[in-house]
C-alpha cells in the first residue's frame, strides 16, 4: 500500500430513494468507453470477430449478456460502450476489441448514472423530458441524448418500466434534484 | 345561508355535499359542482365587483372562461390571487373570495364618481385629457389613474406554492370536451390512434352539461359521462380536465395550463398547476362558440346576463338567476332560455326579439315582443326592470341577452390565420390559413346544431385517420335531438339614453367606437388600441365582434370589409408562476461541482458563480476577516513553497484521429502540426473574422492523440466551433472529438517546492525531475500506487508549477492527498482571488482580456500568428486596422502614488486633457493588490503602450469619481524572464 | 419548433443550437488573389430573405451533428434538414 492514498468516489454519493411505484438510484461501477470510428464497417467486423454483434445503429442499443456489456450508438461515428469497472484503464480493454478501427476515450468518470424505473417512471419522466417515451415509440434497447432542465441527459430504456440515466458529473446533483422532484410531483 | 335561488331539484351540483364558502366576508353555502359564481347566485348575490373605468356595479355575465365582470381575488395572504374568474372558479369549502376595484365598500364605492365623469373617460382619454401640463403625467395623473382604475391587487410577497411543466405526445389532441369534441375523440380513441382530449372545465361535456338536449335517447350529460368513463378506460386516451390548451405553436406544438390543485384547499406541496408542452401529429379544435351580447342603454347593470349562461346556470347548476326573467335575443338560442327556465319553474317576464318573424314557443305568462328593442334598464345594485322601444316598463329581476354565437377561432389564428365573415350564422369562422395539422369542427367552426356538431365531430376525425392510413371505427350513428338556431343579425339599439356597453371589461361603449371612428381611427387594429376594445384577462370574447360591427356601421362598410383582429397566445391569462415553473430562486439554473467540492466546503472555501460552477474563491483560516488576507496568504505561500489549486473548470477536449495533429494546426493561430509528442503548447483559437475567441494549452499524448484545453467560460463554445470546422469545413479529416472536461478532476501544483511536493505521489517507474520532465512536458504517468494520471509541466502563477489530472472519482480524495504530502512544505490551497493576482504578476490574460473584442497583436501575442500556414481567422487577421503600429496594446500598469488602488474599467487619459471620448486611449481590464510589489497593479489595454513604458497617464474613473495618474509598465510584474517556471 | 433529424427524427429545436446562414460552410479559399475581400464578404454579409431560408443549427443536447435546416423565415415550415458534413462533401470540401 503506498504511502498515499486515493479514494474514489461516486458523482452522487450512492442516492437511492424510493416512493411509491418509483425508484430513483445511482448505477456506479459501471466503465464507460466512447469509441469513435470513421470506417463503420472496419469497426463492425471488429465487434463481430470479438464480441459476435452486430454494431446497432444510432439511436438504438446492443447487449452482450455473457460480459454485462453495453454498446449505446449516440453518433453516427461514436458508440459508448459501459461495462463493468475493474481496472484502471477501462479505455484500454475496449481499444483490444475496436483495433485499430475504433478510438477510445475513458469517459468512466464523467457521467453519474441514475436507474429511474417502476410502473410511475414514465409519468415522472414526462415531467423533464421531451422526448415521447411511449413504449412502442421509445422500445426497450432504445437510447437517445436529449435535454432535460438544461442538462444534457442520454436515456436509455432498459427495461418495459426502467430507464438508465446518465447525465455530466459535475450537474450531477442538480440533475438528481430534477428527477427526483419530478417522481415527488407526480406520486 | 340559505341558497333561495337554488332551484329545487335538477342540475349536476351534488346536493349532499355542502361546502361553505366566504364572499366578501360574509358566509355562504353551495354545494360541490358548483363554480363560485354559480354558488354566489345561487345565494342571491348579484353584484359581484366594480367595473375597470367608471367603477360601475357589476355582476355575473357568463357561465364560463369568457367572463368580463366576475374577477374577485381568492385565498390570502402570499397565496392571493386577483382577476380570478368566479365562473371558472371551481367550489371548495373554506374558498375565500372578495370583489375588486372599489374604494371603501362593493356597494358604496367612493369611486363611483367616475361614472359621473364618463364624458371625460372617453375613448382615447389617456392620449387626450392628460396632455398638459407635462410634468403633471408622471405626478399626478398616471398614479391618480392607476389607484382608480385596474384590477385586483397582488399580495406582494412571493408566491408559496409550485409549479411543474411537462411534456405529452399524441397522435391527435383533441381541444374541447363538448360535443364534437367528445364524438372526435371517440372516434379517434376506438381507431387506437394516441388522443388527448382537453378541456377548461372540471367536468366533461361542454354545452351538453348546460343544454337539455339528449344524446342516443340520454339526457346530454349522461351521454357526456358515459363518454367520459368509456375514453378513460382506453390506454390510448388521456383526459384531461381542468387543461385549457392555450396557443398553437409552430410544427404542431400546444401549449395548455392544468390546474391541479386549484379546486382544493390546500396544494399539499404538490404542483398547483401544471404547463404542458404538448407535440402532436393533428390537432381538432373543437372549442365551440362564444355568445355575444347587444349593445343597449344601461345593458351593464348586475342581473343583465348572456342567455347562454343563464341557461346554464338553471340546467347545470340548478340556479335560477332570477325570480323574473326576460330574454333579449336576436335568434332562436334565446328562446331556449325561456323555455328550459320556464320547464324549471323560473317565470318567464317577457320574450323580446329584435327580429320581425313569427314567434317561436314561448313559455305560458310570457309576454312575447317581436321586432322588438331593450332601451333601458334600471335598478340601483341589481336590474329591477327593462324599458322597450314602446315605452313598454316591464318588471324583472334578469335579463338574458343573446346576440348570438361567435366561435371559438383564437387557436386558428396563432399563426396568423385570418378568420371569414359567414353571413348565414352572423359570426366569423376559422380561415383558410390554418396552424400545421389543425382542423377545426363543431361550433368552433360555425356548426351549431348539436346533431351536426356531433356529425362533424366524427368526420373530422375519420378524416384524419384517413391521412394516417388507417381505417375508421364502426359508425355508432350518434343520434341528438333537434333545435333550432336562426338568426339575423342585429347589433345595437340605437334608442334610448345612457350608455351601451360593447367591452364590459374596459368600459368600452358604442360612443367610445363612433368617437375612435370620428377621429380617425378606422381600421380594426387602431380602434382596439385607441378605445382598448378586447384588452385585457378576458380578450374581448364577448365583446369584439359586436365592437367591430358598430364599426362597420359607423363607417358604412360591411363587415367583412372591416375586417377583424385576429389572436394572440394565450386563449385564457397563464400565471407567470406557471411560466416560470421550477425555475425560481436557486433552481434557475443549475449548478456544477468540481469533484473536490465538498473537500473545500470542509476546509473554508468560500465559493463564487463562475458560468455555472461553483469555483473556490479563497480558503479562509481561522483568525482572517477580510478575503484580501486569505487571498494574500495564499499568493505568498504559493509563491515562497507551494499552493494548490483546483482547475478541473477548464475545458479539455480530447482530439483523435490520423488527421488531428493538422485539425489542430488549423484551428490554432499559431503552430501545432511539429509539436512532439509528450510536449504542451499555449495556443491561441481566433474567429474567422481574426479577433480572438480564446485560449489554453494543448498537449500532445500520441502522434494522432491531443487534448486541448480551453478556459471555463468558453469550453461550450471552442467545441460547438471544433465540431464546426471538423464537420462543416473539413469533412475529409480524420479527427475526432469528444469532451472529457468531467473525466478528470485537474489540479495545479504551483511554487518552488512543487516538484518535491508530487514526487511524493508519483508511482516510483515515472521520472518528473527537470531533466526527464522539462517546462512544457506533458505525459500519462500513475500516482498512489496505479491512479492513471495526467500529468502537464505548465505554469499559469509562473512559478515551477504542474498541472495534474486523474479520474473525476479520485478529486475529492486527490486535493485531501496533495495538502497531506504538502503538509512538511506548509502547502495552501489558493482560490480563483490567489489565481487572479499571480496571474496579473505574469501578465497573462483571461476573459478581461480576452473579450471578443482583441486581438493577439493587442494582447502583445502578435507572434503567434503564423505566416507558415492558413487558419482560422488567418486572412481577416491582417487587415489593416489589426495591424497597425498605433492600435491598443495590453501592457501593466502600477499607480504612481502606491497608496492608490486602480480600478477596473477605468480609461486612459493623456495627462491635462479632458475626460472626453475623444481622448480615450485605452482603458483598464484587470486590476489586484500584488502582495508581492506590495502595490496595486493592473492591466491594460492602450494605444502604442508597447512603446510607452515609463510615461504616466491619467486612469480616468468618472463613474466612481476617481481618476488617478498611472505609469504604464511591462505586463510581467514578476521574474520577466520567466525563470522560475523552469526551475 | 420540431427539427426533423436525418439521423435521430423528429426533435424539439431546444436540443439545438442557432449559428445561421449556411453560406458559412462556403469559407473562401485563402490562396485566392482577392481572399481579404471574400473573407470580409464571407463574416459579414447575409441575406436576410423573407422565405425559404437554408441555415446551420448544431444538435449540441444530442448528437453534436451540424445540420442544415431549409426553413421558411415567414411561416417557419421547415422543408428540408441534411447533414451539414454531406451539404459540405457535395459542395466540394473535403479536407
């Protein structure tokens, strides 16, 4: 052990609250890598070789269960990538798979990850975001970057009723407050 | 507290419920269902408020959201609210209300002198009576004007309750929950499509609820409810009552208020009300109509009602509004009045109908006048009895008034839509122009039999499902009983004296519209403006039309060549609470932290608004009052061993990509293409247009790999620039861009002990002395056993100084772990303040400076525009005014009489001449105490100050009545030479 | 507002952020005998039509492309949205 010694902390300290059909939580643990490319198909034969997936298109989402990891097309040339931390150099794994067809930025620690989920998260949703979450427009896989009380938010539905939230660090608290006061008005 | 007006059985009120209520501060019953006025009249209160102007008594007008007289103010304390309308005022118990505009008591208002001065309250009295002599407007006239006119009071303190905004989506909103309202959305709910159905009222049905005419053998409302039960019980149908849509907005987007907790007691805390933003695919207006009134002699007095309203009051409310009433009406709705009041045992006075036809059924004991004319009323609180053109007195106790319906076009109009004149029904109806994907059926759209408002109700839709492509749901063929509704047009009486009324809400009367016209006021436009015709809360909505045929009269033009004014958002008054919604106090806006927030909350920071991040501004120590003590420690111990600082607010921006280094030599002013890898350059970002935009270091990590940074303010706007020039102006590049401003939390270590310092922390395989790590050098090394970090040799305080970042999730613990191995070198952190003057001391330049405004010549940065390459800002960068010899350059400045302190936003004058824009050479950005020089010293921009070191000038301060003499000196107060960062 | 995306779909023009006439993606060429005077023509001189206009809005709350939106300044239909990077490949720009 070193003489000194870093701590880590999450960007929302572990916020968990729950009412009545709802449930706001921080998500953390979770690697986040940004894979830019400018060959799409160079990079999709990548995934494919070493994660056996084919590379979703903007707007839409891909599981590889087996590795708890997520792909989150946001960009017609930028994916993110979130899977489980356990390393330092979480960029670094990902660059094994993309080669040299991808390239990689850490972003692990610039986002704060909510879960926003149960039968009234739709309803408190609507509360901050624009974006028509109905389940047959917005389906479980899809993801989108919006807007949400001036913060800039992906939202991902992973769920029938459960959305993944991850919006910037630094706003992270003034974000939790917004989602937060949007369950509390609506229950 | 008897209710005596209550009818004794019938209407939609639920008698079991009783709910007491104050008016005025007198108590009184009604039951729930009821609005406020339904329940005031139910208790035979007639007077209701003073009018705006004359501050003549006023009653109850109307049953619904186009009320002109009834505004009382509801609830107390900060929860006050004025201009309330008593018809849309659901009741609950304990609702406290009073009337308005009056000084003294409702029924002796001092005020109602006015009245007796109406010749001089004419149109345009304002523009006219109040002229001179001048000084007289700001203080006698207008505050005498505005304590006798106006409306209600605001509470003045600030409003408790909250309010919410959200966002819906559906195929097809549907505006108006009344009869073709209810048959659209059916038919749009059963075909699956998404529906919102909206409506102002707390109970569905619209003018089913206030007529007696039945639906598929139901009684109206009964049809209206089941209706109701059945959209509710589809997932694909949200109801929403007590949602008034208020404005069409471009590509198919409304706006509507919900009120949530206004009909109770208390909110609870939770929203009060709600502002949707609702995107749709179509939208149906199905608003229905407004009825209008008839301009006669004295049509104002309390008891003198629309037709329309008194129906429904009877029907719907169970409220007779009178133990005698008369009708006035030019068409057949008025005779309905008489008839659904006479079947509730209401005695009907007298049918009066300005046109010469045969009569229609009239209740048994009503006197039925034909072709003929109200032309007086009178009673001092309340109407006692009307006068006819014969001469004719007949006693009642209500005179119901119809001259008409008008429809509900306003949403049509949102964007410009111009409404048509249709002759048949007297009435304008919804233009051609209309809103993206708005349709229009019902009485809104000049349909006025309930069996055709139903009819178009379901086409409409189906026409709209057929646009979707979709079939339309088996025809239930509603079926409704048959009314009549002729009319002939017929606007004012002209016999008779006193006033008749167009605009009860501004006291706008048929002379006030023949003046405006006289004087020269002849379009539409003008005379609403010059008379306030169909201003204020209720817009005119039983008012314009009738105003404008007067007009046409006067002018002897029809009225279609008169034309109308059109409507503007929002259909009914929206609080500005519910504009504004959360966004009130600290929740105006965000608010960002740096990782190592909480560890300066717990060590004395006191914080500043920087954008929005909150950065640390000093770190007081026990025993230090004045900021300028911690400030100074802080520069000082920076300066003797070492300071630490959190950066993290500067924008970092990682480029990638087999072009990058080319994308970065193209956007920087100066070169980047030959910079080694493992090094930083400072670079300068200019406009096209050559001034600068801004500045930072960059630093090389791979041969294809940069991370750039820019200042606070402008990390927002230097990327949105990059993703320009990248996406828009070289899209052949390979580059790539991403923020990683919140990926790492940034410190900077800074003094001559700061190397020492980070030895400490760096893991043993990473060399950082001098030699391995020279001034400039960047690398990715690791700290505290494994930390990847980023590590950068560069120095904004001048000392030998580091710029170290990690992972955002070690901040916090990153600036506890410096100050712990900066224990045994009395290491400081140092806020944004210490930041300031060890910057000035090296003459560096920050948004002060760098204001939009200058260029690198003014900042003495004229060698960093390179002559090897283009970039941006490279061509307009060299015209002539930015290069001449004689511009402004930024240079230091320290007062001649060190006792003096420089100020900010000073300007530069020559010595002896006159504080005059002409002689204006310059001014002052940035000023501090260095405790160093132990002087003020600052900096500046003036002309050819380059070349003016050791002259004296006057820094010129007119506003805070200072002007001090200033010698101009080199911007570097500090090691000039710039020894210390490469020690 | 509602700026039909090419990629993402319909989307509310808060997510965007305003730069103006799409001319800006015509930045002359440097080398040119007369680029003082297309330079200065290029910062500073727009058509202001009442009409069909095409200009530049950046996606900033959401996928951070460039877009060109032809939009009636009069009654703002907006009849048109492509991606600024394809506007500028089919103009001719390339690196």
């Amino acid at each position: 052990m070193a003489e000194f010694d870093l701590i880590a902390e999450s960007p929302l300290n572990g916020l968990q609250r729950a009412f009545e059909g709802v449930t706001v939580e921080e998500v953390s643990g979770r690697a986040i890598v940004s894979v830019a490319f400018s060959d799409r198909a160079g990079l999709e034969q990548a995934v494919r070789t070493s994660l056996d997936l084919t590379l979703p298109f903007v707007g839409n989402t891909a599981r590889v269960e087996t590795r708890d990891l997520l792909i989150l097309s946001l960009q017609s040339d930028q994916i993110f990538v979130l899977f489980p931390q356990t390393g330092h150099r979480p960029d670094l794994e990902i660059a094994e798979i993309a080669g040299d067809q991808g390239l990689v930025t850490d972003q692990s620690d610039g986002w704060a990850l909510l879960r926003v989920s149960g039968p009234g998260s739709r309803t408190a949703l609507e509360r901050i975001c624009m974006l028509d979450l109905h389940p047959d427009i917005f389906t479980v896989g899809a993801v989108a970057r919006t807007v949400m009380e001036h913060l800039g938010v992906i939202i991902h539905r992973d769920g029938e009723q459960s959305f993944l939230l991850m919006s910037a660090r630094s706003s992270a608290e003034s974000f939790a407050h917004a989602v937060v006061t949007s369950v509390e008005n609506v229950i | 507290m008897t209710q005596a007006f209550r009818l004794a059985k019938g209407g939609l009120v639920d008698r079991s419920q009783t709910l007491e209520f104050r008016f005025d501060g007198a108590a009184y019953n009604g039951h729930g269902g009821d609005t406020l006025a339904s329940a005031l009249l139910a208790n035979g209160v007639r007077m209701v408020g003073r009018s705006f102007k004359y501050h003549r008594p006023r009653g109850i007008f109307s049953a619904g959201s186009e009320e002109p007289n009834a505004l009382v103010e509801l609830r107390r304390g900060a929860r006050q609210e004025p201009n309330t309308r008593a018809t849309m005022a659901e009741l609950f118990g304990g609702l406290d209300a009073r009337s308005q505009n009056y000084r003294g008591s409702l029924k002796y208002d001092l005020l109602a002198v006015n009245d007796l001065f109406s010749p001089f309250l004419s149109a345009g009295f304002y523009y006219k009576t109040f002229m001179w002599p001048k000084p007289f407007w700001e203080k006698l006239y207008e505050p005498a004007i505005r304590a006798a006119a106006g409306l209600g009071r605001l509470s003045r303190e600030p409003d408790p309750d909250v309010y919410d905004k959200g966002y819906l989506h559906c195929d097809i909103l549907v505006i108006g929950a009344g009869p073709s309202g209810l048959s659209a959305a059916l038919t749009a709910g059963r075909a699956g499509v998404r529906v919102i159905l909206a409506d102002e009222d707390f109970r569905i049905g619209g003018r089913l609820n206030a007529e007696t005419l039945g639906v598929n053998d139901m009684a109206g409302s009964d049809w209206a409810d089941a209706t109701r039960a059945e959209l509710a019980s589809m997932d694909n149908v949200r109801v929403m009552t007590r949602t008034t849509v208020f404005g069409a907005y471009d590509h198919g987007v409304y706006g509507a208020i919900e009120r949530q907790t206004d009909h109770l007691p208390h909110s609870s805390g939770k929203p009060r009300q709600v502002l949707w933003r609702i995107y749709t695919r179509r939208a149906i207006v199905c608003a229905g109509a407004t009825e209008r009134s008839i301009a006669f002699p004295d049509n104002d007095r309390p008891g003198v009602m629309l037709a329309g309203g008194v129906r429904a009051y009877a029907n719907r409310f169970a409220v007779g509004t009178g133990r005698s009433v008369s009708i006035f009406t030019n068409n057949d709705t008025g005779w309905r009045t008489a008839s659904d009041l006479s079947a509730k045992g209401v005695p009907i006075a007298a049918i009066i109908d300005t046109r010469e036809i045969s009569p229609l059924a009239a209740p048994r004991g009503a006197a039925v006048v034909m072709g003929g004319r109200v032309t007086g009323t009178k009673g001092r609180h309340c109407v006692r009895s009307i006068t006819l053109a014969g001469g004719q007195t007949i006693e009642c106790d209500c005179l119901a008034v119809s001259g008409g319906w008008s429809p509900n076009v306003h949403l049509t109009c949102h964007q410009r839509g111009r409404p048509q004149w249709n002759e048949d029904i007297a009435a304008f109806t919804p233009g051609g122009d209309m809103p993206f994907g708005m349709r229009v059926a019902g009485a809104a759209n000049g349909i006025y039999s309930l069996q055709n408002c139903l009819a178009d109700g379901r086409e409409t839709a189906v026409g709209i499902l057929d646009e979707f492509g979709l079939n339309p749901p088996a025809d239930d063929a509603l079926t409704a009983d048959e009314e009549a509704a002729s009319i002939s047009a017929f606007w004012h009486v002209r016999e008779g004296k006193g006033r008749a009324f167009v605009d009860l809400q501004n006291d706008v009367t048929v002379k006030d519209i023949r003046l405006s016209h006289q004087e020269g006021f002849r379009s539409v436009e003008h005379l609403k403006r010059y008379s306030t015709l169909g201003m204020a809360t209720d817009q005119g909505r039983t008012a314009n039309v009738l105003g404008l045929a007067i007009l046409a009269q006067a002018s002897g033009k029809s009225i279609p060549e008169t034309g109308t004014t059109i409507f503007r958002p929002p259909y009914t008054p929206v609080a500005i609470g519910a504009i504004a919604g959360r966004s009130r106090g600290k929740e105006f806006r965000s608010v960002r932290k740096t990782p190592g927030h909480r560890w300066a909350e717990k060590n004395g920071a006191k914080f500043v608004e920087s954008g929005l991040w909150m950065r640390a501004q000093w770190f007081a120590r026990e025993g230090e009052t004045h900021w300028r003590q911690s400030c100074d420690r802080e520069v000082r111990q920076t300066r003797a061993s070492v300071g630490i600082c959190d950066v993290t607010t500067l924008g970092k921006i990682d480029i990638q990509g087999r072009d990058a280094a080319e994308f970065v030599n193209r956007v920087y002013s100066n070169g980047f293409a030959k910079l080694p890898v493992g090094k930083c350059r400072y670079g300068l970002v200019l406009r096209e247009d050559g001034l600068v935009m801004d500045d930072g270091t960059t630093a090389r990590l791979g041969e294809n790999h940069f991370v750039m940074t820019t200042t606070t303010a402008n990390a927002v706007t230097v990327f949105r620039h990059l993703e320009f020039c990248r996406q828009c102006l070289w899209p052949g590049l390979d580059v790539h861009l991403i923020s990683v401003t919140e990926q790492w939390a940034q410190a900077a270590i800074a003094g001559p002990n700061a190397r020492k310092l980070l030895e400490k922390l760096v893991d043993p395989d990473h060399d950082i002395s001098s030699d391995a790590f020279p001034f400039m050098a960047c690398g990715e090394i690791s700290v505290c056993g494994g930390v990847p970090t980023r590590l950068f040799r560069i120095s904004f305080s001048g000392e030998l100084a580091y710029e170290i970042a990690v992972p955002a999730r070690y901040g916090n613990s990153l600036m506890a772990v410096l100050m712990q191995a900066g224990e045994e070198f009395g290491a400081t952190p140092y806020g944004v303040e210490a930041l300031n003057v060890m910057r000035i001391e090296k003459g560096h330049a920050t948004g002060s400076e760098l204001n939009g405004q200058t260029s690198a010549r003014d900042l003495g940065l004229g060698r960093m525009m390179s002559d090897r390459k283009d970039y941006i800002g490279r061509v307009l960068s060299q015209r002539e005014h930015l290069v001449r010899e004689d511009g402004l350059k930024l240079v230091g400045f320290k007062p001649v009489d060190t006792a003096q302190e420089l100020k900010a936003g000073a300007h530069f004058i020559a010595k002896g001449k006159e504080m005059t824009t002409e002689n204006d050479e310059g001014w002052m950005t940035s000023v501090a105490w260095s405790p160093n020089l132990q002087t003020s010293i600052g900096l500046g921009f003036i002309e050819r100050g380059d070349s003016r070191i050791g002259e004296t000038v006057i820094a010129a301060d007119p506003l805070r009545e200072k002007s001090i003499e200033v010698e101009i000196v080199s911007p570097h107060f500090i090691d000039p030479e710039g020894e210390r960062l490469r020690g | 507002m509602i700026i039909n995306h090419p990629l993402l779909g319909p989307r509310d023009a808060s997510e965007f952020t305003y730069l103006g006439d799409a001319s800006l993606i015509d930045r002359p060429d440097p080398e040119a005998d007369d680029a003082a005077k297309q330079f200065h023509d290029y910062v500073y001189l727009r058509d202001n039509p009442v009409g069909e206009h095409r200009e530049l809005w950046f996606h900033e709350h959401g996928d951070r492309s460039w877009l060109v939106v032809t939009r009636n300044t009069l009654t703002h239909e907006i009849t048109r949205v492509e991606l600024a990077k394809d506007v500028a490949i089919a103009r001719g720009r390339r690196r």
